[in-house]
C-alpha cells in the first residue's frame, strides 16, 4: 500500500518506535495486529480529509487504536478470564495506557483509542473522528476476514 508523505510524516514517530514494531508479531485477523493498524488508520486518515475532519488525530489515534502489545489468543491466562474481563472488552483501554506510556496523545486520540470497541465497550464515541476510526476498523476487520 502506498502512504503519502504527509501521512507518513504524522506517523513517523510511531511507526518507527520499538514497541509499537513488536506487534509486527502479533497475529490479528489475516495477519500482524502492526499491518491491521495501518489499514485502519490510512483508510480513517484519506476519509477524514475527505470530510475534512482531524485527520492528524485520526491518523494517529487509528494506528494507535490496537496497541495492546500481547498476542490475545496464546495469552492462557486471557482465555481463562470471565466474559467481561476477554480481549475484545478490555484491549481498548490496555491499548490506550500503552499509547499514553509512549506517545503524547491528545483528547481526540484518546477517545479514538478508547472507543473503537463500540458497542461491545458501551460508551460510545464522542467525536466524528472516532466514529469514523470506530466504523473503518469494522469495515477493515470484516474485510480481513472474508479474504
């Protein structure tokens, strides 16, 4: 896939850090949980300038929105957990301390991280730009698995 350079330049912190390349690893959907990321925050970043929303924090908040740093289906220890205490109900908030830990985010990041789980997390996005992140990870994670 082809980024153009004011994307890349936006991004260029976070895809070069350490941390976030380990989920280079991580299987997600047909591939790495690093892959994933940036489907979901190019495509959330071409559409918000479409729209002319945020498209920095969309950006940023979309290849961010994943950073949970673990690979969710060996944890034993996650597959043991109670229903609300599983992957898909509490990786939104691991992945927002992690994205805080080594990144500045600003609010509409943190509610772009955070919120990408509705409606299985309840709170629902705040802002255009989440809702936009919100539905293009759907759009992506579907489209990663029909492939």
């Amino acid at each position: 896939m082809f980024y153009d350079k004011r994307y890349q330049k936006i991004v260029e912190d976070i895809v070069s850090d350490v941390n976030f390349n380990t989920m280079k690893k991580v299987y997600h959907h047909r591939d790495s949980v690093y892959e994933h990321s940036l489907r979901v925050s190019y495509l959330s970043y071409k559409l918000a300038k479409k729209l002319h929303l945020d498209y920095v924090s969309v950006a940023r908040g979309g290849l961010l929105h994943d950073f949970f740093l673990y690979d969710w289906r060996k944890e034993g220890k996650l597959r043991r957990k109670k229903f609300f205490e599983k992957h898909g109900f509490t990786h939104a908030a691991i992945s927002l301390r992690n994205a805080e830990k080594h990144f500045k985010l600003n609010d509409k990041e943190r509610d772009i991280i955070l919120k990408h789980m509705f409606p299985l997390n309840i709170t629902p996005p705040r802002t255009a730009e989440s809702w936009l992140v919100m539905l293009v990870d759907k759009y992506v994670a579907a489209k990663d698995y029909l492939v």
